[in-house]
C-alpha cells in the first residue's frame, strides 16, 4: 500500500472515534462545541507575551482524552501535520521584536521567542481541542450543534461539504498517484518535471468526479438542503457539563493560577 493512501485511510479515524459510547460521546453536541468555542476564546484572548497563564487550559483536553477514551498518538500525529504552519505564523517574531523581557543568567530572552512560545501553544491548545471535537461528536452532528446555535446554514453547508469532498479530492490523488507509479521505473516518488502535468490531471479529475457527485445527488432529489439529524435537547448533565468548564475558564483566565502557586510556595505576598 502507498504511503499516501495510508494517510487518506487515516483520515477517516476521526469519523471512527466519534462513534465510541463514553460520557463525552453521550453529551450535546451544542454543549460540547459551545465548550469548546469559549475555550478557544479565552486562550487566544491573552497577550502575545503570556505563557504562564496558558499552563493550566492543558488540563481541558487532558481530561476530554481521558473521559473521551481517545488515542493520543493518532490526535497529536495530526497535530505535527499542521505543526510547519504553526511554526511559520510565530517564527518572524523573534527577528522584529527585540525588546527584552527576562534574563537567565547571561542570556536575554527577548519579546519575540516569548510571542513565538506564546503562539505556539495556544494554537496547539486550540488545534488539538477542535480534533478532539470532531473525535468525540463526528462532524455531521457538529454541523447540526452550528446551526443549533445559530451559524447561517449556507456556512455549514459549505463546512460540510468541504469535508466531505477532501476525501474525494484525495482519493483523486492517489489514484494518480497509482498510475503514475506503476508506469515510472524511477521508483523515487514523482519527478519534478511531471509535478505539472499531474496537477493539471488532478484538477480535470476532480472536475470530472465532482460533476458526476453532482449529477448522482440531484438524480437523488437534492433540492440545495442538507438535512442533518437534529440534536438533543439538554439535560442538567449537558447543563452542568457546561458550566463547570465555563466557571473553570473565567477563573484561569483571569487569575494566574501557575503565579499565585509560585508566589505561595515561595512566600511573597
């Protein structure tokens, strides 16, 4: 089997976890994203020079891991894919922000790594929470929680479809992929000289396939309407779920948890 098509098989393990039977599983799917919604608010409303503060917002989606029976190497696997575009929002930081902030010995940290550090956690916090998401509601049952609260319909239905037909585009890939493989004797992946010619292939292809997806819904009576299972109502366990994370986070957030225990441990008032 490819590589390649190794990971499109891997794309659909989130879809997979998402059909487990745990407590996370049986919560609302509104109270989970309404969770989740305020715990990415709150870790991206702090300066872009706090690190301390973000420390104890890991104990969210450490619990979600456990409560939730999730996997941890398949959830962080996915987060180092998007690890390259993380790095590269906060890596020029550190090359225009030269104002000092701390020194450690004889070592002077800078603005710019602190802001860099800053950014990096958060978006991992951030990025990891929405796997975690998907992993535990199933992306169907979130596009039903969006329009629950609200989002304009067309949004979801272009949410929805754009996951759906990644799986089509990448499918598309790999059979080109298999064709070209299995008429190269290079044996070294595709050559730099027929990257052109394959993308121009993959997008005719992916016309094609698209079209024929079209045709095959409206042959199905599609009217322009996704019709999605509705969620259901809360309970006092959705109700109660909720809370607590949302006092938990005002707390953290307003209060750093990690200083207060320093300045206690050490004695300073």
């Amino acid at each position: 089997m490819l590589k390649v098509e190794a990971n499109w098989i891997d794309l659909r393990y989130l879809d997979a976890l998402s059909t487990q039977s745990t407590f996370i599983h049986h919560l609302n799917p509104c109270a989970k994203l309404i969770t989740t919604l305020s715990f990415i608010i709150a870790v991206t409303s702090f300066s872009k020079y706090e690190i301390t503060g973000l420390f104890p917002f890991f104990l969210f989606p450490v619990i979600l891991f456990s409560l939730g029976n999730l996997p941890t190497a398949p959830i962080l696997k996915r987060l180092l894919v998007v690890a390259p575009f993380i790095l590269f929002i906060g890596i020029f930081n550190p090359l225009f922000d030269h104002t000092p902030i701390m020194k450690i010995g004889s070592v002077v940290i800078t603005g710019g790594w602190v802001s860099f550090f800053s950014i990096t956690i958060r978006l991992c916090l951030t990025i990891t929470t929405a796997l975690i998401l998907v992993a535990t509601t199933g992306i169907d049952a979130i596009g039903a929680a969006l329009l629950k609260i609200g989002v304009p319909r067309i949004i979801v239905i272009q949410l929805l479809f754009m996951y759906r037909y990644l799986h089509v585009l990448v499918e598309e890939f790999i059979r080109t992929i298999t064709a070209y493989s299995l008429r190269s004797f290079h044996g070294e992946g595709v050559q730099f000289r027929a990257w052109g010619s394959l993308l121009g292939q993959l997008l005719i292809r992916s016309i094609d396939r698209a079209n024929r997806i079209y045709q095959s819904m409206l042959c199905r009576g599609f009217d322009g309407e996704v019709r999605l299972r509705r969620t259901s109502t809360l309970t006092s366990t959705d109700i109660g779920y909720l809370a607590c994370w949302l006092i938990f986070f005002l707390l953290i957030r307003f209060f750093n948890v990690p200083e207060l225990l320093g300045k206690l441990l050490v004695g300073v008032n």
